[in-house]
C-alpha cells in the first residue's frame, strides 16, 4: 500500500462502480473484551469454513464456486474486490480499529498479514480495498476480523459487506423486520419448546419457597451459550440472567430479594468437564445448596468421550443433593441445526424431568416466510455458527419462563422422581472431585517434578452476573522452559481418573506424555483447538477403587516447551 502523504484540498473521485456484494454481519452488536494481549476487542473468527458459512447464512449467498473459494485465501482473493466496514458508536466509546488477520500455512498466528484500520463511528462506510496491501507468501486463510476498543464493556454496532470482483455476482438480499415478541406467532412458537413437563413436584417446592419469601437459588451449568456468548452485554443480556429475572418477577415475593442467581457456564467445554466443576462452580464447595439447576450441554457434549454417561452422571449428581433440586434440562441448537437432543433427552425420559427445547420451537419455523408463520431468522436468531443473539438469548429465556408458567398452573405431583434405578447411558461418573494445588481432599500423594510454576494466561468466564472473567483452575502445574525435564507423579486411589489440562494456540506449547501405572497412555497436543480453554480426557475408568500411579512428561523434543495441568477428577 502506498503511504505517500497529501495536504490540502483534493478534487472528488469518480463515483466508484458499484459493485454485487453480501453481508456477513449486518447492525450487529459488539462488546470489547479484556485480552492477555493487546486492547480489548470483540473477535470474529473465520477459518475452518466460518466465512463461507457467514457468506451463507447471513449474506444469502447460494452460489457454491463463490462459498468454496472463500474457504482458502486465494480464492478469498480472487472473488473479493474489497470489505465495507461500518459502525455505530458513541462519542464515548473512544476509537475504534478494525483488524483483518490471515492465518499462515506453515506459521498459522506469524504468517499471516495483519491490518489495522480506524473506523468512523457515525455510521459512514470505509473501504478495505484488498488490492491496495502486499500479503505475505505464508498466507492460507482469512482468519478472523476484530473491532478493537480502548477499554473493556464499550459497545459499538457493526455492519460488514464484502464487495465482489468482476465476474462474480449473489443477489441483493432483504434485512430482516424485527421480531414480534408479543405476536401469537411468537407465543406459538414459544410453546412449542416444552418437550416434557416432567414430575414437577421439586419446580414446585422451588416455585413456592420463592412464593413465601424464603431464599432460593436458581443455578445454570454448561457450555458458552449459558455463559452467554453472543449476548450484549454478555452477564445481563444471556438467557440465564434473563430468565432468572422472569422467575423473580413471577414469584419471588414482593421485596423480598429471595431469589438467587448462580451461572456456571464455560465455553468450549462438554459434561465430562461439568461433572468436575460442579461441587467448585455451583456448589461453591458445599456453601450453596441449588433450588433448580438448569443443565446445557446438548451442543458441547459431541466432545464427550462417554457419549453421555458424565451427563447422565451429572444428572443424578446434581438430583441425588440431599436438598432435593429440580433439574431442567435444556438443548440448544446451532445454527446447522444440529444438536445431541437425541441422545441427551432419554435421560429426562427416565428420571421424569422438565425439558426445554430451543431446537423444537426456533427449526422448524426458520424453514418458513413470513406468510407462512416464520417468526425469526436464522440471522435474527444466531450471532454466529454457534451462539444466540441478544433476541435468541431472550428467546431461550422466555422457553424457560414457559415451563415456570405452566409447571405453576398444573397441580403439584404427589411422589417425588424415583432415583432407584439402573442408568439409561451410565453412571459411573457419580461424585467427581477435583484435584488441583489447592484442593486434594483425597490426599493424593503430588510430586511436581518440573512443573513448577502457575499459569495465569488462562480461560476467563464471566460468571454469576458479574461482567469480569474469572480464571478457571488458576491453582494448575505448569512446566515451563528451563525448569527442567522431571516428571508430574500423582499417586491417588480412585475408580475413575479425568485429567483437566489446558489448550493453547501458542506455538510455545508442547505435547505430554501420559503414563498410567507405568504403561504409556497416550500423548496430549494442548494445540489441537487452537484456543486458550480447558480440555479433558480420561486417564482410567474402572468398576472397583484402588491405588494407581499416573506420569506426565513432556513429550521428546518439547521439554523446552510449556504444558499446563490445571487439575484431576477422581471418584
């Protein structure tokens, strides 16, 4: 790109052609996050077929020569002239860069072009004009675009439409009218999420402990969609902290302040996680007793390794509290369409549980016109592949306030749900604890070997209804280069063993080797996600408890590496 500077006044340009185009983000909210590095930013990622999917779903795109070529950056750059960027924000909001990043071939983070562009915040459009920029030879994929911000919690709206090059052409597509909330249509909709009422002798004790005034906790646990992701802001606009505030409104008693609110949410992370977070997350390690748990994993758990026995484990975990909490379960659906409501809902069936789809009520009318009864689009619905809109999140909301409403109506179930039963899937996960530097209340015997030190760059989650991220396993083991090459030993009687470590993308980060009772196990690649969050994976799985001795090494050529253990789940 020419950086030849001009002063004074300059005759106007030619209007320039216009050109056929599609939106991959139309008035779409941002929200600056806190980042380890650089400023606070809201990230859009790309790759693995995002933008094509983007081009799809939000820009109407059919033609699939067009949809192939967006997939790798030369045919991103054959089919695209140039990005038009525009944003909405206040005087307040400060400034506001748009960042364009490729990922690299051989290099994924370094060999990829970066550019940074000021953006306008009245609304006005600016041109990235692809062909003005020398990019790199290392270059493979559009990796992702980010809106970066002078502090965190800003908010700004954006629109983002790539513009074509000659020869290629997609139809003009209509936004959206808004959702009618208060529509029949909608209301219909809404009903249609109910997929059993369950035994709802438990919803009711909640229901009516709220009623009278006393205290009572409402808890959610799953993946990012119950942590909020997509919403804006993220800890008031998410469904749980929505629908939590429809139940205080519903019954809590008037000035009471009686209902709590507990989110346990963690992006990227399945039940067989969950079942390990529980007592730490929802339990707050015995000081909080749950009145209802909402439980949200019906689009993390393809991950599970135990194809549904860590859920049905949680389940009667959570149902099996000496307190007696009604569980809800809820299943989520993405924008493929796609969830685990399959394999997931027969453990409702059989314990008799309230169960709440998104998939049944928002699918089947998304195929719709509006003539026909559709009441939300797919673009309407979804922020991105995977995640609500601040609309979807109130959607999932008023699914919930749905089954309140109606569990209220009908007359309390006189025998509570029978637990005395052979499992559906399994439940050999029943009664998970965690091991880290700070929790061992089985006294596991821990040499640290080299793994000295403490990672702080770790997951973030906002939690409860707090704004603020909050470290997951921050009391973890991390080697670390020049801490030597000793080995992580951990001796522990247990009939099951989940090792919680740590995924990365960066290049620093090594493979380990798992040696379990001296026999090689497997080999750990924290990069395989490619993003800092928590992952886990069983180490063993037996029927009786008995002594075992577990290794972790860092894996031939990678002891100059990092590789983080955040932590154990035992029973």
């Amino acid at each position: 790109m020419s950086n030849n500077k001009q002063s004074g006044p300059k005759a106007p340009k030619d209007p320039q052609k216009r050109r056929s185009g599609f939106y991959i983000m139309v008035d779409k909210i941002l929200e600056a996050t806190a980042r380890c590095e650089g400023k606070p930013s809201q990230e859009f990622y790309l790759d693995e077929g995002r933008l094509s999917f983007d081009a799809q779903f939000v820009g109407g795109v059919e033609d699939e020569n067009i949809l192939n070529l967006l997939k790798n950056f030369d045919g991103f750059y054959k089919v695209v002239h140039s990005i038009g960027i525009s944003v909405v924000a206040s005087d307040e909001a400060g400034t506001i860069n748009f960042v364009f990043q490729n990922y690299g071939e051989t290099d994924k983070y370094g060999g990829g072009t970066q550019i940074k562009l000021p953006c306008e915040k009245d609304g006005s459009e600016m041109i990235f004009n692809i062909d003005e920029y020398e990019w790199l030879k290392d270059e493979y994929v559009v990796g992702k675009m980010a809106f970066e911000f002078e502090k965190p919690g800003l908010t700004a709206k954006a629109t983002v439409k790539i513009y074509l090059n000659d020869g290629y052409e997609t139809p003009e597509i209509s936004i959206d009218s808004p959702v009618e909330f208060e529509s029949d249509d909608y209301n219909s909709m809404i009903s249609r999420s109910l997929l059993s009422l369950g035994n709802n002798k438990r919803l009711k004790a909640a229901i009516d402990k709220a009623k009278n005034g006393r205290d009572i906790n409402i808890a959610y646990i799953g993946g990012s969609i119950t942590q909020g992701a997509g919403a804006k802001p993220i800890h008031t606009n998410c469904y749980a902290y929505k629908s939590y505030l429809k139940f205080k409104e519903m019954f809590e008693r008037d000035g009471a302040d009686n209902v709590h609110f507990i989110k346990a949410g963690v992006g990227g992370t399945p039940s067989e996680l969950g079942i390990v977070r529980y007592n730490r997350d929802v339990l707050r390690n015995g000081n909080v007793k749950p009145d209802i748990v909402v439980v949200e994993f019906a689009v993390n758990d393809e991950g599970d390794e135990t194809k549904g026995k860590c859920y049905e484990s949680l389940i009667l975990n959570i149902l099996s509290d000496e307190n007696k909490p009604a569980v809800i379960l809820l299943f989520s659906v993405f924008a493929n369409d796609w969830n685990l409501q399959e394999r997931l809902s027969p453990v409702g069936k059989h314990y008799n549980l309230p169960m709440v789809s998104i998939s049944d009520a928002v699918v089947d009318q998304f195929k719709l016109t509006k003539e026909e009864g559709n009441v939300i689009s797919k673009r309407q619905y979804f922020y991105d592949i995977y995640h609500p809109t601040n609309d979807g999140h109130t959607i999932m909301a008023d699914c919930l306030a749905y089954l309140f409403e109606q569990t209220e109506k009908n007359s309390c179930d006189i025998i509570d749900i029978s637990l005395d039963k052979e499992p559906v899937i399994g439940d050999e996960f029943i009664g998970m604890h965690l091991i880290d530097r700070r929790d061992n209340e089985c006294k596991a015997v821990i040499e640290h070997g080299s793994f000295k030190q403490i990672d702080t760059d770790l997951q973030f989650v906002e939690m409860d209804d707090n704004q603020d991220g909050t470290a997951q396993f921050p009391y973890n083991w991390m080697h670390a280069p020049g801490f030597g090459d000793e080995s992580f030993l951990l001796t522990v009687n247990s009939r099951s063993l989940l090792l919680v470590f740590k995924d990365s993308g960066r290049l620093d980060f090594g493979k380990a080797d798992i040696f379990v009772d001296g026999i090689f196990a497997m080999t750990i690649d924290p990069q395989e996600a490619g993003w800092t969050h928590c992952n886990t994976v069983i180490l063993y799985n037996e029927k009786n408890i008995r002594e075992h001795k577990i290794e972790i090494k860092m894996a031939h050529g990678d002891k100059d590496k990092y590789f983080t253990i955040l932590g154990f789940g035992y029973n």
